[in-house]
C-alpha cells in the first residue's frame, strides 16, 4: 500500500533533575554541596533516506518519543544525557505542524540529520546555589520538559519532470521508455495506482522524471485518483502533458487538454509550470485532424506539441532532446520555505483561579512549573516561590479576584494564607 500522508506525535526527552546532596568524608567537616547537574533529554531528529519510498513505516506506530536525561547524583556528577530518537523518512518529505500547517522541515537532502525538537536542558545541581551567605543550599533545579507536537509528514517527490494526463493514455509506457522504470501498464483505467519515478539519462544528462496516477475531469471535486497524487509533481521543474492523440478511446483530445488544464489551475500554480505536450498514440492515429487542432490550440498559448508513439519509440528521441534542452535552462528543484520556529511548540503556561466556598484555588500549567521548583522545606526554596509568585502575575490575579488578609488560597493539595 502506498502511503503519502501520515500524522504523528513527537515528544523530546525531559532534562533530568539535579541533585541535592553534601560531600561527605572522613575528617572533613562541612564539605559543602555536590549535587550533580542532570542530563540533556534526548531530540527528535529527522533524517532522509533514499531506501524509503513512502510513509509506509508509520501506518501502525504514531508516537515517537525521545529519552529522558538522567538525574545528577551526588560528587557533581552530571547524569547521563537522553539518547535521541533518529526518524528515517523518505527524500522528499514535508513536516509541517498539524494544528498551524506550516512548514517546519523539508526533508530535501539525503542523510543529514534534522532536529526538530530539543530535548529539556538538565536542571542545576545544589552546587550551583552556594554563596557566602547561603552555604548549604537543600535545592536543586528540576530538568527542563521537553517539547511535543503533533505533526503531518506529507511526501512531496523530488523530481525534475512530471508526468500528467487522463487514464490510459500511455504515461506509464512513456516511462518505461525513457528510464529503468518498470511500472504496471496494462490497456485499462488506473493502472497505476500510486506515483512512480525514474531516472532518464540522455546524452550525458539525467533528470528525475514522476509519473501519477491518471487525472479525470473532475478530479478538483474528490473524483479519481490523481488529484491527491498532484503533489507529487508540486514542486517539478516543469511538466509533460501526455495526451492520447488518436482518440482510441473515443475522446476528444483537445477537449482532454483543456480538462487537464483545468484541472491543474484548480490545484494550484501547476498550470503556469514550463510545459512540453506529447501527442502519444501516433501508431493508432487514422487522419492527422485531431493533431492540426491540438497543434494550433497550443501554438496560441505557446506550448511546443511532440508528436510520439511510446509503444514503437517514434518521436521519443525528439521528445527527449527538446526536454533535455528545456530542463538545462530551468532552475534546480529548490526546498520549501522552513518555519522552524522552537519556542511556540512549547506548551504555553497559564493559570486560572477559581473559588472552591470561602477558598480560592490557583491551577494551571504555570503554576504546576512553579511548584517543580520548590524545596517547601527550605527556607530559601520557600522564598524564591513566594518570589515567582509575585513575578507571574499569581499575586495581583488573586487580588483581583478579591482575596484579601487571611483568606486561604489552595495550590495543588496544599493551603496557604493570603498576605498583602
């Protein structure tokens, strides 16, 4: 089965915690703390292989996740750094965030690693908070949580021609013609059921070509198969239309032109694509008519008609120096435009305050990240969280709220008394 569009979930690792611990030896008194700083949680990196050929690999596993760091332990030994998670995707793959659907990585390039996420750093150990005035600090910072994001990985081939014509009007045969290519071909709709790519070399040239499935009038509505195979030739340097000139199946084959190129404006930009038509089944023609039509519709739009039969292989070495030639003046496939921005894909912190009787309870995001770094034992961890309190707004949302002298404010399972 061939799969082109998958969603997964990713999560980096979480740093890991440090430590809060005393150095402890024989004849020496207050050695100090020696709390070890945790380790970096793992990343989730991406990275292109040209032994994949679609999404295949993620039908039945969705939730990729990264090693968390470990814990520093004491002697200020660090803990051991999370292992990363490396994906493998085909060349060619696009990941954009599911929710926003903007670009974050275009997999364009062949085994170079790609982070997208960054594993949390590793919290500082109690060494770091010694000063002259506190020389037994009994905190530590927690690691840093990793990020998670759901994304759409979409395979968008890299190819340099592409393909694009009704079922059945030699596509396939074209192919396999022109490169080392063996599709199915067969004398019925749809045979070919999902994308296939060759590599043509001419004259010492070589260029990709993609071939999809069969487009059908319509195709913009849900009808068919090769509207949603179009992506598949986005991002090609230019197009050959392949058209069925005889009218074996009795269509018409200017009418066939212009429904593909309806078809191809309604997707997108793939109409204003450089554009080469092949008149295939010459063979099979009976008069030229149908040929002097479609030839003096596209010298109005300026379009260069090669009349073929890929069955025999007349025209298809004229048909391949006039490609050789066009490609060689047009620019290399360049990636998509990347929005990589880090930060956003963090959860947002926040906090609400509700009352619960006479009570007032604070929740939320922030308020849990908060508590992550309090010693409630210590008296210095019990000042910086009275401290961040007031910095993130809690305090003044309190007031606000109404809270005055006295009045009990609950946070996670514990109660305070509220203070001006």
């Amino acid at each position: 089965m061939f799969v082109d569009k998958v969603k997964i979930k990713i999560k980096s690792g979480n740093g890991g915690n440090g430590c809060v611990s005393f150095h402890r030896e024989k004849y020496v008194q207050a050695g100090g703390p020696d709390g070890g700083d945790g380790g970096k949680g793992g990343d989730i990196v991406f990275v292109a292989s040209d032994r994949m050929h679609t999404l295949m690999d993620f039908r039945y596993k969705r939730l990729f996740a990264a090693e968390n760091g470990k814990d520093g332990t004491n002697g200020r030994r660090t803990g051991l750094n999370g292992a990363d998670i490396l994906i493998e995707v085909p060349r060619g793959t696009v990941i954009r965030d599911a929710e926003s659907g903007r670009i974050l990585l275009d997999m364009f390039e062949t085994d170079v690693p790609r982070i997208l996420l960054k594993g949390g750093k590793g919290g500082f150990g109690n060494q770091h908070f010694a000063t002259a005035t506190r020389q037994a600090p009994n905190f530590a910072k927690p690691g840093e949580r990793g990020m998670e994001l759901e994304v759409l990985l979409e395979l968008m081939s890299i190819a340099d021609l592409g393909l694009v014509g009704f079922p059945n009007v030699g596509k396939s045969t074209l192919l396999s013609v022109i490169t080392s290519a063996r599709p199915k071909i067969a004398n019925y709709h749809f045979t070919t059921l999902q994308p296939n790519l060759g590599i043509c070399s001419y004259n010492d040239y070589s260029f990709i070509v993609a071939d999809i499935p069969g487009i059908v009038e319509g195709a913009s509505h849900g009808i068919g198969l090769g509207y949603e195979f179009l992506r598949h030739i986005e991002r090609t340097r230019m197009l050959l239309h392949v058209v069925d000139i005889s009218g074996s199946e009795g269509r018409d084959p200017v009418e066939d032109y212009k429904a593909i190129m309806k078809e191809l404006e309604a997707y997108g930009k793939l109409k204003d694509k450089p554009m080469i038509v092949a008149a295939n089944k010459l063979d099979l023609c009976a008069d030229q008519s149908n040929l002097e039509r479609l030839r003096a519709l596209l010298e109005n739009e300026g379009i260069e008609l090669v009349p073929i039969s890929a069955a025999t292989t007349s025209g298809v070495e004229t048909l391949l120096k006039k490609l050789c030639s066009m490609l060689k003046q047009l620019p290399e496939v360049q990636p998509l435009t990347e929005e990589p921005e880090m930060e956003p894909f963090r959860p947002e912190l926040s906090f609400e305050i509700s009352r619960e009787g006479r009570a007032y309870r604070v929740s939320g995001s922030l308020i849990e990240e908060i508590i992550r770094h309090v010693n409630f034992g210590d008296l210095d961890s019990l000042n910086y969280f009275h401290a961040s309190l007031r910095k993130s707004g809690i305090i003044d949302a309190l007031r606000e709220a109404g809270a005055g002298d006295g009045d009990t404010v609950v946070i996670d399972n514990m109660e305070f008394d509220f203070t001006e």
